[in-house]
C-alpha cells in the first residue's frame, strides 16, 4: 500500500508541476484505448482455413502468410481435419469427414452467435473443400458466412452447391485450373473426389450446375480458371499453385477482405459427363484431437 501511495503521489506532483505532460499523456491514452476496443475479439473478422488431404502443412502457412502480408488482419484458425489420418485414408473416411464437417460447423455457428454483423470467411484447399461445403450445408437456417473460398476443389463438378451457397451472404470463388491434371485428374479418376465420385475434380474443369439445383443460388458462384499471369506470383496452374505466398497476398487476400478482386470474372460452363459413384466409406476413426488455433483446431 505505501508503494501505490507514493507512486501515486509521484504522479500527483508531476501533474502539477507539468500539466502540459499530464495533458499528452492523455491524449496519447485515448487513441490506444480506442483502438484496443475496435480489437475486441467478437468484433473482428473471423477466417477458418480448412487444408487438404495432407493436412495442415507449409503450404497452408505460406497462403496464411500471404493472406496477412496482404492486409487481413481478423481472427484467423486452421481446422487440420485430417488429424492422425492424413492421405488417402482423409479422403476416403466419409464418416469421419462428415463429423469434422460438423465440428466446423458448430465453430461457425459460436463465430456468428458472438455477433452476427462480424465478417466471417471460410477458405479451403483440395479436399478441406469437402469438408467446408458439407459444414456450411449443416449450418442453423439463420447462419450465414460473407465469402467462400475454394482453391483447387476435390469436390465432383456436378455436386450440388447450392445448400452450401444458401448460407452465403456474398460470394463463393472457386479457382480451378485445366493443368491440375495429376491430383484432380489422373488423382482423383483413379481414387475418387472428396464426395466419392471417380472423375476429373471441379478444382480442374470447373463446376457445372445440377439439373435440378436452385440456379439463383448459383449466381452466387463466382468461377476462376488459371490464366498464365499468374506464374509470376509462384501459380504455374498445379494442385498447390493457388497456395503460394504471393498469390495469397495479391489475389486472395483482397477478397478474404471483401474488396473487389483483381482478377476478371466470368462464369464457367464447361460440360460434364455423366459419371459413378462408387466409393465406399472406410472405417470411421474420431478419436483425433486437433490442437490450439490459429496453428492447427477449431477455434472453439
């Protein structure tokens, strides 16, 4: 108790006899105080990275890097959905993916039950781009996220987006790229998409519209196909081009901050054949127990 006395005895007697210093102090105080409330957790944005099949690896910390080099600066967290079971058997476990879509879900939901006017963003690399689609179907009627991002889908081009798109307030882009051809082509010919259908990803050709979905929810669907240019920003059009730093913090990162993008947009209609589902699920495994965010969990 006698050290805060004299401390604040000290502080009295300076006031006094330099009150101009009393005085810029205060003014230096209250800018700092503002801007700490505008921090507030429940008011800044909220971005959830979902990886692919491999899970949470450099290349997610690279876009991530980017995406804060190019100006975003809300909450950000990385579900590493995968677990202990990264790979094929990620790809494969139907079951444990509609349970992790679930988990996304449930964060989601907390994120908009906090303040439903906040940002909140949802971004995906290859098959995360299943498991963020499938949260977003299980979403309360009333939640909605603002933007949407697919970077090279494993989803089939014929899966129906538009439960997933009712829950999007803005946008959902999905870039693609026709020299994916060894993951999203021969890959997933071979193995399956996400979704468990034997043919060339939407991540490759693009997603068509179902013949019975919901068309005005697609207009919300913004397709990217690769263009050349972008092989100055480290994209040569392969599975992980769209995850390189420097298109994260030119390309991306405009749109994960709702800005207008920098790129021309224009819907892409390619046709699909008709192909099989013939996937079966493999045994579910939900003891994975994801770490803290922002590095690897759902931000609880």
């Amino acid at each position: 108790m006698n050290t805060d006395r004299t401390i604040v005895s000290r502080f009295a007697s300076v006031s006094i006899r330099a009150p101009s210093v009393a005085l810029l102090s205060l003014f230096l105080f209250i800018p700092s105080v503002a801007k700490a409330a505008a921090q507030d957790p429940k008011d800044a944005d909220y971005l959830l990275h979902l990886p692919g099949i491999g899970g949470y690896r450099w290349i997610d910390k690279q876009m991530v890097a980017g995406l804060k080099e190019g100006g975003y600066e809300g909450r950000l967290a990385v579900h590493d959905w995968p677990g202990d079971d990264p790979g094929l058997a990620a790809l494969l476990n139907r079951q444990k993916n509609d349970h992790e879509a679930q988990r996304v879900a449930e964060a989601l939901t907390k994120r908009y039950r906090e303040n439903p006017r906040r940002r909140i963003v949802v971004t995906a690399h290859s098959g995360g781009t299943g498991i963020a689609v499938w949260a977003l179907e299980k979403l309360p009627d009333d939640v909605k996220v603002d933007t949407v991002v697919l970077l090279a889908s494993a989803l089939s081009p014929d899966y129906d987006l538009a439960p997933a798109l009712r829950h999007v307030r803005g946008k959902m882009y999905s870039f693609n790229s026709l020299t994916d051809t060894l993951v999203l082509g021969v890959g997933t010919r071979t193995f399956g998409t996400i979704d468990g259908v034997k043919c060339d990803a939407a991540g490759r050709c693009g997603f068509c519209l179902p013949d019975d979905a919901d068309a005005k929810q697609y207009q919300k669907l913004v397709q990217v196909p690769y263009t050349a240019k972008w092989m100055e920003l480290g994209n040569i059009g392969d599975h992980i081009g769209p995850m390189t730093r420097p298109f994260a913090r030119e390309i991306l990162a405009p749109i994960v901050r709702g800005k207008e993008p920098k790129f021309a947009t224009a819907p892409t209609t390619r046709p699909v054949r008709t192909v099989t589902r013939a996937m079966p699920d493999a045994t579910a495994d939900d003891s994975v127990t994801p770490g803290p965010a922002p590095s690897r969990g759902v931000a609880r």
